[in-house]
C-alpha cells in the first residue's frame, strides 16, 4: 500500500469513527433554536416503566464518556456540520411518551420475521406501542427526539413494545438513547418529537441491520 492510500485508509477509518461518535451522543441545535409545530415539532412526555427496570440501576455517565463529545460550544450542532450525511428531522409532530428498555426486553426485535440482531443498550434504537396507534412510525423509520434545543437524539424503529398500552402514542427507547436526554431515574419531562431522514453512513449495532 503506498504512503498516500495509507493516510487516505488512516483519514477514512478516523472520519468513521468521528461519524459514529455523533451518531451516538446527544446534538443539538442553535441556542436561539424555537421549536415550532410547523418543523414538526411538538411537546411530549417521556416517563420511566417500572416493568422495564426492575434490578437496573441507574448508571452515572463516565467523565470520560462526558468529554468525549465532540462538539460545537459542548455540543454537536448538526445544523452546521456535515458529519450529520443527511440524517436530520423533518415531518410532521406526533405527541408521544418516551421511556426506556434493556434486558431481555431487547432481543427479537419484531421489525424483522427473521434475524441474529438484537440492539444493546449502548444502540441508537425504539419500540413503539404494539397495537392501536394507528398513525404511528414504521419499522425502521428515523426519529429525532429532543429535550430542549442543547439534547437531541436521533433513533430508529426497530420493535414493537408489548408493555406499552394499546392505543397510546408511546416511544421506548433504548438506554442508550435515554441517558443522552435525561438520566434514566427521571419519572416525567417534556421532549419533542419529530420524524428524520436516513443517514448515508451506517452503523449497524447502533440501528442493526440496514434492509428491511
């Protein structure tokens, strides 16, 4: 491999790696960003299942994990920044409740009739309600949910949420996804949901496989 194939591998695997970082840590928007219902926005609230904690304890974020966040004044401004490859929201708003899952409740993600793939809960991922929210997102659709214009995540439909009540506008999420918001002991805050486009790159154990 010559000198100049090797910097470009060296420069690709670093801006992977970069990509992937902000894939999976909180963004955010401008700091005089107002969400408006005409960009899709719309307040909703986020809670936490009893059914879905039982022995998790809440994990402090590492220090390490904290400064690690590449950023623009602490944060990643997607607005400006092209890392982002597409993957920003658009749509309409849907009034939702987001808590969050682990454990067993991870595995046979229903989206797919057949896979080996499951999230982690360091995944990028969501279940929404089972049944009866006759409106809601498909499988593997990109969400952008947000806690404020200074926390936002970015999430992928990838299950079906058998706790959640049927007919309820209801968004579980990962751990992962949670904690970049809010820390996971938080009962109820108000968030905001809209639907987002695909990205270009990606990351299957953040969001598992890329085809349906």
């Amino acid at each position: 491999m010559s000198v100049h194939n090797s910097m470009a591998h060296s420069s690709h695997a670093r801006q992977a790696i970069n990509t992937r970082r902000y894939y999976s840590r909180a963004h955010s928007l401008r700091d005089d960003y107002s969400f408006d219902d005409k960009e899709g926005w719309h307040t909703v609230n986020a809670t936490s299942l009893g059914y879905k904690q039982e022995a998790e304890e809440p994990e402090k974020r590492s220090a390490a994990k904290a400064a690690s966040k590449l950023s623009l004044g602490g944060t990643v401004s997607h607005a400006i920044n092209e890392v982002w490859n597409g993957l920003k929201g658009k749509g309409s708003s849907q009034t939702v409740k987001i808590t969050w899952y682990t454990g067993h409740d991870l595995l046979n993600p229903s989206c797919w009739s057949d896979t080996k793939w499951a999230p982690t809960d360091d995944s990028m991922a969501c279940a929404l309600t089972l049944e009866g929210w006759t409106t809601q997102p498909k499988c593997f659709s990109f969400l952008e949910v947000c806690n404020g214009p200074k926390k936002c995540v970015f999430v992928r439909v990838v299950d079906s949420c058998a706790g959640c009540a049927a007919g309820s506008k209801h968004v579980d999420l990962t751990k992962g996804a949670f904690s970049e918001l809010a820390d996971e002991s938080v009962g109820i805050l108000n968030v905001q949901m809209r639907i987002a486009t695909e990205p270009t790159s990606w990351f299957e154990d953040l969001w598992g496989p890329k085809s349906s």
